[in-house]
C-alpha cells in the first residue's frame, strides 16, 4: 500500500522559496528586449507581430482551463515541469526561424506551453504559504515579494541580454531557454502534497464546464476576474512598440535596452509599493489608481512625445508591477484550494482574448504612426475600467 506523506512547516517553507525562485525565473524572457528588432529583421511589420502574438494567445486560451483542470486533478508539479520545458524547447527552435510561419508555429508551441504552466505556481504557492498562515496574508506577502523579485531578475536579465543581442540576436533568444531548463529541475525538486481535484462527472469537459459555470455565477469572484484582465492587459499590447517609440524620439538601439531596465526598475517600485500600500487600501482604490497614473501619463506622451516624456513610459512598468502584485491574490482568495489552477486558467483566458482583440488594434494604429499606440490603449482600456472600478466601490460600500 502506497503511503501517503503530509509536509510539514519547515518543508513548506523550503518548498514555498523552491516555487518562488522557479516563478521568477521563468517569469521573464532574456530576448524580449531585442524581439521586436529581431522580428523587423526577419521581415516583419508591427501588425504581423501583433498577429504572431495574437496566435500564441489563442493557444494557450483554448488549452489554458483544460490543462489547468489537468494540473488541479493530476499534478501541478509535473505540469509546470513540462510547461518550463517546452518554452526552452520553443526558444531554441525560435533562435533558427527565418520566416513569418517559423515564428508563428514558435508562438503556438510556447502557447502550449504556457497553458501547462501559467497559474500552477501561483496555486503551488497559496498551497504552502497556506500551510504556515491559514490566514491568507503570507500567501499575499509572498506573492508581492515574487513579484517584486521577477522585476530585480528582469533587470538582471536586460543588462546580460543588451551586450549579447547587440552580437547576435539569434544568440540571446536561445540562450533564452537557460532559465526555462532550470525552472524544470527547480520544480522537480518541489514536494506536492497540494489537494487534487475530484472529477465528478465521466467526462472531464463536464467537469470543467462545472468549474467554469460556479466561476462565472459568482459575482465576486466574476468581477475580480474582470479587473485582472483589464489591469493585465492594459500594459501589454504596447510593449511591442516600446522599442520602436523609443527609436522614433531619437534613442539609440545600443541603448534601448536601458529603456526596458528603467520600465522594470519601476515595476519593481510598483511591486514593492503595493506589498507596503495595498493591504491597507480598499479593493477600489487598487484596482483604480493605477489607472488614473496611466490616464495622465499616456495622455502626455500621445500629445507629445519626445526624447524626454518618452521616458513616462515608466509608468506602465510602475502599474505592471503594482497590478500583477494586487490583481491575482484578490482572485485566489474567492477561489477554492482544489480549484486554484483551474480557476486562474478561466481568468487567464479572459485575458488572453481581450490581449487579442486589443493588441492587433494598437500594433496596427502603430504601422500608421507609432504613437497612435498610446492613444488607441487608452481608448480601450479606460472605458473598461470605469465600471469595474464603481463595482467595487460599490461593493465596498455595501460590505
């Protein structure tokens, strides 16, 4: 008879810093900041980047609930082993491509991939900070500390990745899959002892159509969802033209790098403020400062954009970083433990198509003039946040 094992406190905590490393790690690509130049020297426009993109979103959109129901009911340590794996295996493929379909069949790979992985450690994490403060409040220390962390290695990342790309960009993108493969052999080494998912139903769809129809019936949780799409989406679209805004005022491409290095020091500020600020703040005002910093910001560089405001871009990575330390945690705290992984695959996909609608609209208002991108986000994303943000006042209000 198999004997079942329980982790105790200490190797909880070992396990909890084992899943933190492995989500910085893999949080970010060493390449992104030369992506854009390597796309253009392969012979593609921003709206085919946009449709590249597009297309990897949509893989892992359709795949994102199953394979989360995957890692909730089998094992969420053996999917993010085989999620990491396979975004190496995509970036080594993607360091060779010569053509537009080489790129989108990269992209469809690294869906995939992401499907398997994405919301799993955010699950593993809850699970053993859990374990230690039932409470909640470690798993939100813990998550705003991997947050702040994913910005430290960004930037350490963006200074090895400029002198490299500046040789070969070929070369940085598959040097790229480095911290993939050591993602891989990080969470072999976690012990899961996690909840799993009971199927209740024959067929797993149904099982999934149950977890989906009980997420969408509850308006807290609904509403929570909503907000993280918007606050995640409204700075990802125009990262594409970030490397091309900066081109257009005047700076240097050796230099561009420094760019996405000042945008990850001020996501890091964002990651950090929120992990001092954001629990002493309702729901409302999270979700609705951000917004306000980037009306005002992304206002002054649509109407004028030069050498110096260009660098209010900023204030995207200082909303990223707030954003992406806030937004999950307010989900996770409405979601059962068994369901973790799926339920944060349901939110991913409502984000990931509202990435597809709005990043082929603002990369293709920047093949008619780049700064259109910052005006076409606003446009879209505001209005989307206007209600949501009333939403939770008012629900603040009613409490």
């Amino acid at each position: 008879m198999q004997k079942k094992y329980r982790i105790g406190a200490k190797s909880a905590r070992v396990n909890r810093v084992l899943v933190i490393i492995e989500m910085v790690i893999t949080a970010s690509i060493m390449s992104m900041a030369i992506m854009t130049p390597f796309f253009n020297s392969i012979g593609l426009n921003q709206q085919q980047i946009a449709l590249s993109q597009m297309v990897c979103t949509a893989v892992a959109m359709v795949l994102n609930i199953p394979m989360g129901w995957v890692a909730d009911r089998f094992s969420r340590k053996w999917a993010n082993i085989i999620g990491d794996l396979l975004c190496a295996t995509s970036l080594l493929i993607y360091s060779q491509v010569t053509t537009f379909g080489g790129v989108v069949a990269c992209e469809a790979l690294f869906g995939l991939a992401c499907a398997l992985s994405q919301g799993v450690d955010g699950s593993l994490l809850k699970h053993f900070s859990d374990k230690d403060d039932p409470s909640g409040k470690l798993f939100k220390r813990s998550f705003s500390v991997s947050r702040a962390l994913i910005e430290v290695w960004e930037i350490l990342l963006l200074l090895i990745a400029g002198p490299i790309g500046a040789i070969s960009f070929r070369l940085c993108i598959a040097l790229s899959a480095i911290t993939y493969i050591a993602g891989a052999i990080l969470s072999f080494c976690i012990r899961d002892d996690s909840p799993k998912l009971v199927q209740t139903h024959k067929n797993p769809l149904h099982d999934m159509g149950s977890v989906a129809k009980r997420c969408m019936k509850n308006p807290a949780l609904r509403l929570r969802i909503a907000a993280f799409a918007v606050s995640r989406e409204v700075t990802h679209g125009i990262i594409w033209v970030f490397t091309p805004l900066m081109i257009l005022v005047g700076v240097p491409l050796s230099i561009v790098t420094f760019g996405w290095i000042l945008s990850s020091i001020m996501a890091f500020i964002g990651a950090k403020l929120a992990e001092k600020y954001a629990a002493r703040l309702s729901e409302f005002k999270v979700f609705a400062i951000p917004f306000i910093i980037l009306l005002v910001a992304g206002s002054i560089m649509f109407f004028n954009l030069n050498i110096v405001t260009i660098w209010l871009y900023g204030f995207f990575g200082l909303v990223r970083g707030w954003s992406g330390s806030t937004m999950m945690p307010m989900i996770k705290e409405h979601a059962k433990a068994s369901e973790q992984a799926t339920i944060e695959s349901i939110a991913r996909v409502i984000s990931q198509l509202l990435y597809i609608v709005t990043t082929f609209f603002i990369n293709s208002a920047a093949d008619i003039e780049k700064h259109y991108s910052i005006g076409v986000t606003l446009l879209i994303f505001i209005p989307m946040a206007i209600p949501i943000a009333l939403k939770l006042k008012r629900e603040a209000k009613g409490s």
